[in-house]
C-alpha cells in the first residue's frame, strides 16, 4: 500500500536510503553508497509538502519512498529508494505512478528525473518504464541548475542523464 509519508516515518526513510544505498558498492561506487541520506529537516519539508509517499508493509511500516518536487513545472523524482529486502516486487513502480498520477492532478505535463546512465536500477529500469534521456539541450533552466549541482556533487564520476516521460500514459 503506499501513502502519504509522516513525520513519524522520516528516519525509517533514512535507513532505507543507506541499505538501498549499498548496491552501489558493487559496481565500485562506494561514495555513493556512502552518501548521506536526505536530513530529516530536509525530508520534513517533503513531508509538510504532501511530495513524499511510502510503500508500507501489512504493519504500515515503510518499506519504500519516492520524494518529489517541481522542476520546471514538471513533476520531478528527486529520490525514490526500495529497502534491499523488498526490491524487485514492483514497489518503485508503483511509487513512480503515484508520484505520475500527483504531477497530472496539478497541471503538470512530463515526470523527469536524473539518474545514472549504466546502473541497472536506474536509467535502464527508467526506459523499461516509459522514461526517455532528455537531451542537455532541451533542459529547462532548473533542471540544469539540478544538474550542474550534481556535477559538483562529483556525481558525475559516471555518466547521468535527465530523463522525462509524460503524465498521461500513451494509448
């Protein structure tokens, strides 16, 4: 089930972020394995937004969570994580729709998001869900504000890309 996340969930939140992190150390990106997770004044802001959304377990324990925000009038991903125990069940899909369905309820046209461009569990899982790269051309100037402060992040020591995809399905 997903909802709305609480102030309650924001640490659970973090824990997720740090054991989702720790795939990365397979492919050699300790760094981003050790990168902190969102603060929880930062989380909290997401939270107070009503742009935060877990996937709960039966016990209403988050399990997952996407994070969004609007970049250039669309509704951008900034973070959706799945706890190593519950991936590949479908779960960051889910959250991706809902986050979908979010941006549509408020007039937006394209979801977007930035990712790495050869992890498997990003851009390449983003493309089996409809996402396409957008081209650094035709970036909207927040997102390539976004952008850039991941290239001074040092996130760009691999490839990423922005990514888009319409809020309404194609038929």
């Amino acid at each position: 089930m997903i909802r709305l996340a609480h102030a309650d969930d924001l640490l659970i939140l973090q824990d997720i972020e740090r054991a989702a992190g720790e795939a990365f150390r397979s492919l050699g990106m300790d760094s981003v394995a050790d990168d902190e997770p969102f603060s929880v004044g930062e989380l909290s802001a997401y939270v107070s937004g009503g742009r935060a959304w877990v996937y709960v377990d039966g016990l209403d324990y988050p399990v997952a969570y996407l994070l969004a925000d609007v970049v250039d009038g669309n509704g951008h991903v900034e973070q959706v994580s799945v706890h190593p125990d519950y991936a590949h069940q479908g779960l960051g899909r889910e959250l991706l729709h809902a986050a979908r369905v979010w941006a549509r309820g408020h007039g937006m046209q394209r979801q977007t998001l930035s990712t790495f461009r050869d992890v498997p569990w990003n851009a390449p899982y983003y493309r089996r869900l409809g996402f396409e790269v957008l081209d650094a051309g035709t970036w909207g100037p927040e997102l390539a504000r976004l952008m850039e402060h991941e290239a001074e992040l040092g996130l760009t020591r691999w490839p990423r890309v922005a990514m888009w995809r319409p809020v309404v399905p194609p038929k």
